[in-house]
C-alpha cells in the first residue's frame, strides 16, 4: 500500500522547481541530506525512480513528470481546501503569499505592508519580488495566493481585478528639461535606456515607441528603474518610468521630467489570483484596500 504524504509532494515540486538537491532543501528549510531521503522513500512506495541524478542537476524521468503534474494539482487542491476554511473565518487571517512585480514593489509594497499590518492584525503577509512570467507560474502552480502586476493577462483560470492605471513618464537630462517632448517616432532615434528581458515594463514600453523586441540592438538596458534614472543623470540617454516611480527614483538625480502630451503611454496595475480560490470574496476585499492605497501614492507622486 502506497503511503506517501503532502511533505513528500511539496518536497518533490521543489526537487522539479530547483533542479538541485541543495537548492530545493534551502527553499524547503530542511538538510540536502533529508530531502534526498524523502524522495528516496517517495521513489520507492512507487517502485520506480522519479529523478535521474547527476553531479550537477537531475532531470524528471517520464514517470516523474507525469506524477509531478498530478502531484501539482493535489498540492493545489490541498491548499484551496485550507482556504476554504479560512474563507468562513471572515477577514484574512493566517498566511498570505503576495507576488509583487519588480516596477511595483519597491514604491507601493512598503505602504500596503504598513496598512495591512494596522488593518488586518492576524494576516501573515509574505511578498516576494519577481518578474510576471515567475509570478504567474507560482501562481498558477499553488505557490502563491495573489500576484500585484501589469494587466491583462486573459487567462481563463486568473481572476482580475483593477487596481489603478498610472502613466509613464519620460527622463532624460536636465538640459533637454525646455525641449520638446519627443513622440514614439523620435524615441526611435535617442539612445532609449529600458529594463532588461522579463520584466513587462519593457515591453510595454517597447510597444509604445513602436520597436520590435525581436531587433532591440540600439538599445541600453538596466537591471532597475533606479539604473536606469542613474544611467540618464549620467548622460547616457533617456528613458520611461512609471509616475509611482517618480518621488523614490528622482528625488536625488539629476534629470528631467516631462509628460507625453496628448494620449501618453499608461499602463493597468491589477491584482490576480486563481478563479478556484476560495478566498475570493477576501481577496475583492483586500483588492479594494490596496486600491485605495495605490490611489494616495499616485497622488502623492503627482504633487
């Protein structure tokens, strides 16, 4: 008879998300030592090995990738049913995992940390920083409960829900501070800084000046907004950011801010969870909070 148990499958889903022993132990807070156990004794309730092991990785055999699909889904199942019983219980309480996108985290995470801690005394929020595509995996995979980022996304199994629309802004150096703003045709011909691959922000502003991904080459990138505000002061060109960037990433460098005129760039920033969650009502709820919260630092941002 076949035994094996939820620690067993969350051990195993790390194993698949890391691809490492040691790596997977560390995120799962045991020794490498007792991780391989585990997955030893998984393997052999099922008399078959999940994993081909090497030195430097391990790779899923065809029994292990077709048991770590069903394996994802019963942790998914597993979590939705502990929300189901907090779902009774009324206002969050308990663990929250809030996925918040690089463009966002560093300007509204510390406001919504400080308002949720005041309002709602029993919520364990636990944010984690990372680009849309990670984060809606993590979502999707049961990792995480609510993802703050850029929409749409038009997945059938996401729930959206609106938060605010912000605008982008144009940086660039204080001696330009009186010329006219360049349109999306011009930008074409400025040494445009933008964030690097993954982050949506970039091809967001990618397709507001009309420049195909596929063929970026006279662009400059950065890891960060703050690079990029950094690299402009340096007189390395100009670039977007988003208006809740402005107080945090300008205040000390020397650049200029201007407004597209007419129809400027924006983008939606949203809340997203899985339509299965129980948690729904609470998470419309929450929704309403940190819009709320978004809408006083844009106006902040503004002043």
């Amino acid at each position: 008879m076949i035994t094996f148990t939820i620690k067993h499958l969350r051990y195993f889903d790390a194993l698949a998300r890391h691809g490492h022993f040691g790596r997977a132990a560390q995120a799962c807070a045991i020794s490498q030592p007792a991780l391989s156990l585990q997955i030893k004794e998984l393997e052999t309730m099922l008399g078959a090995p999940l994993v081909e092991r090497s030195a430097r990785q391990i790779r899923m055999t065809t029994l292990g990738e077709e048991f770590l699909a069903r394996a994802r889904k019963i942790l998914t199942d597993v979590d939705e049913l502990a929300g189901l019983a907090r779902s009774a219980e009324g206002p969050l309480r308990g663990a929250l995992r809030l996925g918040v996108i690089p463009t966002v985290a560093p300007y509204l995470l510390p406001a919504i940390i400080r308002e949720l801690s005041d309002r709602l005394p029993d919520l364990d929020l636990q944010p984690r920083e990372s680009v849309t595509k990670s984060l809606i995996e993590d979502l999707q995979q049961s990792r995480l409960d609510v993802v703050i980022a850029a929409l749409p996304f038009s997945e059938p199994t996401l729930r959206e829900f609106a938060l605010f629309q912000e605008d982008f802004v144009l940086v660039r150096s204080p001696k330009d501070a009186d010329k006219p703003v360049p349109g999306p045709e011009k930008l074409h011909e400025m040494k445009l800084l933008l964030l690097e691959e993954g982050h949506c922000f970039r091809d967001q502003a990618l397709s507001f000046c009309d420049i195909r991904p596929a063929n970026p080459g006279y662009l400059m990138e950065g890891s960060s907004l703050s690079t990029l505000v950094q690299m402009v002061s340096a007189g390395l060109g100009v670039t977007l950011i988003p208006e809740m960037a402005l107080p945090l990433e300008t205040h000390s460098a020397s650049v200029s801010i201007s407004r597209f005129p007419g129809e400027s760039p924006k983008r939606t920033i949203g809340m997203v969870w899985r339509k299965s969650n129980p948690l729904g009502k609470q998470f419309m709820e929450l929704g309403a909070l940190v819009r709320q919260i978004g809408q006083a630092h844009k106006e902040f941002a503004l002043q």
